[in-house]
C-alpha cells in the first residue's frame, strides 16, 4: 500500500530539519535522524536517505574523534618541545658561562708598560688582513696573543684554527694543512685541510720556525697565491684566510744558516709582535698571579685564594724560565697544597727559594745586586729566614732538577742552558737521583 504523500512530505521536512541542525553542529538533531530509519513507520525513501546521513554521519564523528586524538598529541608534543627548548635554553646558558671562563682564563693580562705598549700594537694589528709574526720565549704567551687578536677583528665570528707545526710529523703535516684528496692512498678519504678549515676566519701556525724545508715552501705558495692544493689534487683551491704565526726561534738567525726560507720570513714578518720575558715585566707577576689564583678556586670549587707579602716577593725574585706557563703551574700547584687561604713561601716549589744561579743566563737582576751609580734600587720586600722550610740540600738539587726539566719541556739541552751546566753533567746528575733510568 503506497505511502499517502502528506507522511512522506513531513518525513523528509523532518529529515532535512535533522540535516540542517547536524550541519550548523547542533548534534542534538542526530536523535531525530536515527529515529527516521525504523523500517515500516516511515516511507521506505525517507527511511533510505535517513541511513544514508546517519552512515556519513558516523564516519564524520569517527573521523572527528582521530582529529581530536591528533590534536591531544600535537598539542603534548609542542609541551614537550616547550620544556626541551627551556631545558637547551639553560645548558645553552651554563655552556656559554663556561666558555666565558675558560676564555677568561687565556685574557692577556698585565699592568707593565712593556705589555700595554704591546697590548696597543696587537689592538692595531688585528683590524687589518696582514701577516703577524709574533716572538718570544716558550711560554709567554703567544698563542693567548693570536686568540686575542683574532677576536678583537673583523674575523672574530669566522674559525680560529691552531696547528703547532712541531707537534705534527713532517709525513702528515701537509696533509693537516693543506688536505687530501679521496684514492691517493688505498682506503684514504678525502679530507679538507686547516687552512680550508680557517676560510674566512684566521690560522695560526705555532712554532712556524720548526717547519721542514718542504713544508715552509707551500705555505709562501699559500700566502703568494691564496690557494691550497690538496694532496693528489689537481685543481688549487682559493681560501680567504688571515694568517698568524708564532716562533720561539730566532729566524734571522736560521735564516743565516739555511734552516728556515729568507723569502717566507720576509712574508711572515709584515707586522711583528714581541712578547717580552716575564723577568723582564715583573710588574706583571702580581696581577697574573692573582688571576690564575681566582680561575684556580673557580675550577675546583675552592675558597678564594691569596699570595702573602713574602711569597709575591719569591715569584717577583724567581727568574721564571718557564714564563707565563710555568707561573701558572706554580701558583695553581700552591693554591692546591695550601693548608689555608693564603699562600706562604714554605707553599712554593724548592726551587722558587733558592738562590738565583749566575750561570743561568737570562735571569734577572734580583735584589743582591748593587744600585746604579746616581740611582737607588727600590727595596723589595725580605724574605723572614724563620718561616722559610728549607728541604735538604739533595732534595732542592732534585727539585730544581726537575723544575728546569718541566721548564724546557723536557728537553735536556734547553734544560743544561737554563741550569748554567753541560748537558753531560745534567744527565749525571739526572742519573744520580734517579729522575732518568
């Protein structure tokens, strides 16, 4: 029996009404559509196209719930990047605060006229592109200059690249600096070299003045023509790089020998820069001290530390052969063995307490020595013999022994010239306390 056409008429005006609210999200409407697909109550058209909304609805619904679910984990992991970006935001903090420190801890410092003259002159040098060569006896820091001067110029946001030329063997060295290309050897890859590495930035080749004859020829052909070329490679490569370089040797002089190419000294030597021994700026040993002092405590989570009267008086007296370098290890040392908070004499090395040797050559003059003519010598302050500890006369020969050793780097020769004795008669003495087996 057909179905008379006023039911179907309010059925489907009761379904498009279901449709709308669903549309406009009123979801309550969703009863009404269900309700309309009951076989039998309702014309068969109307009960089809009321299954036919109610399916898609079902499917809007599912879908919608996977949204949510999506957007439940969009939203936990943006909270979980927030707190990862807090937690880098902090190390990224506490890294910086640690380069500072350790940046602090190579700042130049002094109060010497020497070092503000030289101070001034590496200020000058560092805006320009020119090659420095920078001199002084090992330890005075030189390598603590080329940092400065790179970060004090226009490349300070560029590389700072450090390669030690005789720390490298002469079979690698020009692998290291100038890179090598993939297949010279079996199973070599290639690699760029550090002055690819510098580009843009600066290089600082320490200890130019021991580089083998092969190698000083390319670096003039680096400086000459602005290129490297790789081991096994064909093709120069241009690299725009500042280039720094430091020697304690005397390079006139191995020039005169033939040690060290004339031409790549003349290249090296546009802009010089001498670092003066420390005996030769002893208003500086107050203030290094005091700064090595307080990066020491800083380091090792140590109470602050202090140098009394008569222990500045032993640094300024000691003719540091060692420099800069060797201060640093002696102050660090006695901040470490203090029984207190202030460091005595008897807290130093034997060997700051003993007499300056005559023989030892580069040593200053120490307060024995007579005034000038028409000039009074400032008094320094005296060394009160009751504080002093003296050690056995063997065990300050060992412990000046051993001083001079550390002091050359372990080179014996360099140790006999600071000792003012032969090399022979250091390697007896080596031998008679057992410091060599």
């Amino acid at each position: 029996m057909p179905t008379p056409p006023q039911l179907t008429e309010a059925a489907l005006r009761q379904l498009a009404s279901a449709c709308a609210q669903i549309a406009n999200g009123d979801f309550s409407g969703a009863k009404n559509l269900f309700s309309l697909t009951e076989q039998g109550k309702y014309p068969r058209e109307v009960t089809e196209l009321a299954e036919s909304f109610g399916l898609m609805l079902v499917k809007v619904e599912a879908r919608e719930f996977e949204l949510s679910k999506t957007v439940a984990g969009l939203d936990a992991a943006c909270k979980k990047l927030a707190r990862g970006q807090n937690t880098l935001s902090r190390e990224n903090r506490k890294l910086r605060a640690v380069l500072e420190r350790q940046a602090g801890q190579e700042r130049f410092v002094g109060r010497s006229r020497a070092f503000q003259s030289l101070l001034r002159q590496a200020d000058l040098a560092a805006g320009v592109d020119s090659t420095v060569l920078i001199t002084g006896e090992t330890g005075t820091g030189k390598g603590i200059l080329a940092r400065h001067m790179h970060y004090a110029g226009p490349r300070a946001k560029e590389p700072f690249v450090v390669i030690n030329c005789a720390a490298i063997p002469s079979s690698l060295l020009e692998s290291e600096l100038f890179g090598i290309e993939k297949g010279v050897a079996s199973g070599v890859d290639a690699r760029i070299g550090r002055f690819e590495q510098a580009s843009r930035g600066t290089i600082f080749l320490d200890e130019i003045g021991d580089l083998p004859p092969e190698s000083q020829a390319k670096i003039l052909h680096v400086i000459e023509s602005g290129a490297v070329d790789r081991v096994g490679g064909r093709t120069p490569l241009p690299v725009d790089v500042r280039i720094l370089a430091a020697t304690h040797r005397d390079l006139e002089a191995a020039c005169a020998r033939g040690e060290f190419r004339s031409d790549l000294y003349y290249r090296l030597n546009v802009l010089r820069l001498h670092i003066p021994a420390l005996r030769e700026r002893v208003e500086d040993i107050a203030p290094l001290a005091s700064f090595f002092l307080e990066n020491c405590a800083l380091r090792n989570r140590l109470p602050d530390r202090a140098l009394s009267r008569e222990a500045l008086a032993v640094l300024e007296r000691y003719s540091w052969p060692g420099n800069i370098r060797e201060l640093a290890n002696e102050v660090e040392r006695a901040a470490l063995l203090t029984a207190t908070g202030t460091i005595e004499p008897r807290d130093l090395s034997a060997a700051l307490l003993l007499p300056a040797s005559p023989e030892a050559g580069r040593l200053q003059a120490g307060p024995e020595r007579p005034p000038s003519a028409g000039r009074m010598s400032p008094a320094r302050p005296a060394i009160s013999p009751p504080r002093l500890d003296l050690p056995p006369l063997g065990l300050a020969e060992s412990a000046l022994l051993s001083q001079a050793l550390e002091s050359a780097g372990g080179n014996k020769s360099q140790a006999a010239r600071i000792l003012g004795i032969s090399r022979e008669g250091l390697r007896k003495k080596l031998k008679r306390f057992h410091l060599i087996p």
